[in-house]
C-alpha cells in the first residue's frame, strides 16, 4: 500500500512552518494594537529532556515575536514557592501563557499545581476546566501534543471523520485528550476511537483494525509491521532516545514506531525526530495567541 516510493511522509517540520508564518500575521495585527503575547515558560530542576523541550519553546517564542518569562527554579524549591510564582503569574498583565513544563520533582504535588494555574492562561490545557470543556465540546485549551496530532491529520488530508482511529497510551497529557478531541462532534473529530493501553488483551487484533493510528506508549519502535494494516496513516508521538553505536553521540533518537518496518505497509506516517515534536511547540505558540484574545478584560 505505502507504494514503490513508499508512504506519504507527514512532516511536522514542514507543516509547523506553515502554522508559523499564519501565526506571525495574527501576531503582527497584534503588536499594531501594541499587545506582544506573553507566555511564562516555568522549569523546576535540571531534568536533561526538559531543558531541551524548554529551550525550544522559548526559542520559538523569540523567533516569532511573542515574549517569554523565563522562570527556572532550583530542583530544591517547595511547592509552596512554585504555587507563589503561579499567583503572581495568574495576576501578571503582560503574560498571556503559563506552562509548567512536566514532570515536576517528586515533592511537588503535580496536579495540585496544575490546577493553580488560571484556566484562562492554561495554555497547556492540563487544568480540569479545560480537560472538562474538551470533554463537554466546548471552547477551550486543548493540550498541544493532541491538537498538534489533529492538526497533522488535517492539514495531510486524512480527516478523521468516520475513520477508525487507535491510540497506543492513556495518559492525561497525550492518550486521554487526543481520543477526547478526535471523537468529538465536528471538524477534525467525527472518528470512532478505541484506546489501547499496557492491560490491553490482543493488542495487535485491535491495531490491525485502525485506518488512524496514534503511538503514544513511551516503548522504542514498539509498534511492528506485522500490527497494522496495509493503508494506515500512521501518527508517531514517542520520543525515545536508544543506544546506537554508530552515531557519535552513541545514542538517537527514535518513535514508538519501527519507522522502517512500517512505512512497508502505511499510507503516510510521520517520522521521529521532525514529526509531532515541532507540532507540540507550534500548538503551544498558536495557543498562546489564543489566550490573548481569552484573556480577562
Ligand atoms: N512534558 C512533556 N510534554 C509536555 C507538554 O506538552 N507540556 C508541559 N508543560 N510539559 C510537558
């Protein structure tokens, strides 16, 4: 099915850059009205993949013009002070966005500061306001990795509507929102979603199934050829960092998905690293303009 050439590669790259310069227009008939979106980007401890994912979310802030509060935070510091700065955030004007990146140092109670942050700034969408509108179809953040997951969907052509979509992975930041938004009434949801997790019996009978198929597991290369069908577009969220000698580094990174093996079957897939990575980035800059026109007169 993939065809001599091979599938249909969807590019998160490619379609981000696209999502971008929409976004520097929104952002320039902003800064006429003399607002520059704000988005505090908090980061406690010194966790090496969080660093990264940080230093990407605020260099795409600068890139394209929206200001970012850097707040990085000993991995020392208590819950006590992360919830002050999350109040003086809350009441701040001139930020518009607060992320808290995750996971946070285990003496930090997660969702209790989660749930600090003000829905209306919960660019995110992890505060049970938004985790609950989305739920309920209504207008709302909806976390950036699932939108961004959408917005591969759409913008390749493979409209979810009526197909058979399977998610790897249950959890409240990927596998719980994404089935949340793809089942919902309407444009890019309208699919008829099953959700596989690790107590999952006859896994693979399942995945054969899907004519959608989002990985979000968390196990290197875990999905197989042999576990799809012929024709599947195939959406890869993991990101997993495995041993390779060959490289200088001595590591690379790699999907949830046997990208080689697969690709033999899929219609489309997306590709680790340059697929759902950047899209989660692109999705927390487009909702960061979004909270502009959300926020609190
Ligand atoms: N950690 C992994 N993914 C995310 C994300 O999308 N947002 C935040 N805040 N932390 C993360």
């Amino acid at each position: 099915m993939a065809g001599k050439r091979g599938p249909k590669l969807i590019s998160g790259t490619q379609l981000s850059a696209e999502i971008r310069e929409e976004l520097k227009v929104e952002i320039a008939t902003l800064k006429k009205k003399k607002i520059t979106p704000g988005l505090a980007v908090v980061l406690v401890g010194s966790d090496p993949a969080s660093e990264v994912y940080v230093r990407s979310k605020r260099k795409t802030c600068a890139d394209l013009g929206i200001n970012s509060y850097a707040h990085d935070l000993p991995v020392t510091c208590t819950e006590r002070k992360l919830l002050d700065l999350i109040t003086k955030l809350n009441d701040d004007k001139k930020v518009h966005g607060i992320l808290v990146q995750v996971p946070l140092p285990k003496h930090i109670n997660e969702q209790k500061i989660l749930n600090a942050i003000d829905p209306y700034k919960d660019v995110d969408g992890f505060h049970p306001m938004n985790v609950g509108r989305l739920l309920n179809g209504e207008e709302c953040f909806v976390s950036c990795t699932p939108a961004g997951c959408q917005e591969m969907l759409m913008r390749s052509g493979y409209n979810p509507a009526g197909k058979h979509v399977v998610v790897l992975g249950r959890s409240n930041i990927v596998g719980k929102p994404i089935a949340a938004l793809l089942m919902q009434k309407g444009m890019g949801g309208d699919a008829t979603v099953t959700v596989c997790h690790s107590r999952t019996k006859n896994l693979s009978s399942i995945t054969k199934q899907a004519d959608i198929l989002i990985a979000a597991i968390g196990i290197p290369e875990f999905v197989k050829a042999r576990m799809v069908k012929d024709g599947v577009v195939v959406i890869d969220v993991g990101v997993n960092r495995i041993e390779d000698k060959t490289r200088k580094s001595g590591t690379r990174l790699v999907g949830d998905v046997d990208f080689k093996g697969v690709s033999k079957k899929a219609r489309a897939i997306s590709p680790v690293p340059g697929g759902v990575g950047p899209m989660t980035i692109t999705m927390l800059m487009k909702n960061t303009v979004k909270a502009v026109r959300r926020a609190k007169k």
